[in-house]
C-alpha cells in the first residue's frame, strides 16, 4: 500500500490501475458536509512517490452512495482522469 496522502485518513482502497509498465493505486476520499447533509467524494491516484487528485467530483447521501457512483467509472474513465491530471 502507497505511503499516506492528505486525507488518506478518510479514503477506502477501491482498487488498482495497470496499463504496460504503468500502475496506480485508486483511493475514495469522502468527507460529510454538514451543510448541504451530504457527502463528498473525490479521487486518489497513488503511484510510488506520485500523487494525482480529483477536485470534490461526488455529492451524494451517503458514504457508500459516493463508493457505488465512483464503481460505475470504467478503468477507461479512471485513465482519462489520470492522465488529464497529470497536466
């Protein structure tokens, strides 16, 4: 497992990327909003010393709504995301 990462504390393994010789570790950060009575979802990709973040792109009812929002991403969308960040 990757070394922490800000948030790392409220982040759940979802699982990895492999594409060749290149590999990420996913992570789900959520954090509630007290305000809106919500929940708030991004995403971690972790590779070695390499760090990419989403910006807050889940807002649902639950922890486990923003887990079940972010299973409906394809490993070809969470490429996209990887390497539209990596800019």
């Amino acid at each position: 497992m990757s070394a922490p990462f800000p948030g790392s504390e409220r982040a759940k393994h979802m699982g990895e990327l492999q594409r060749g010789d290149h590999h990420w570790e996913v992570f789900v950060e959520t954090q509630l909003d007290g305000e809106l009575s919500a929940v708030r979802g991004r995403v971690h990709f972790l590779s070695g010393g390499r760090h990419r973040v989403t910006s807050w792109i889940f807002l649902e009812r639950s922890e486990r709504d923003v887990q079940e929002r972010f299973g409906e991403f394809s490993a070809v969308e969470l490429w996209h995301f990887v390497e539209a960040l990596e800019g």
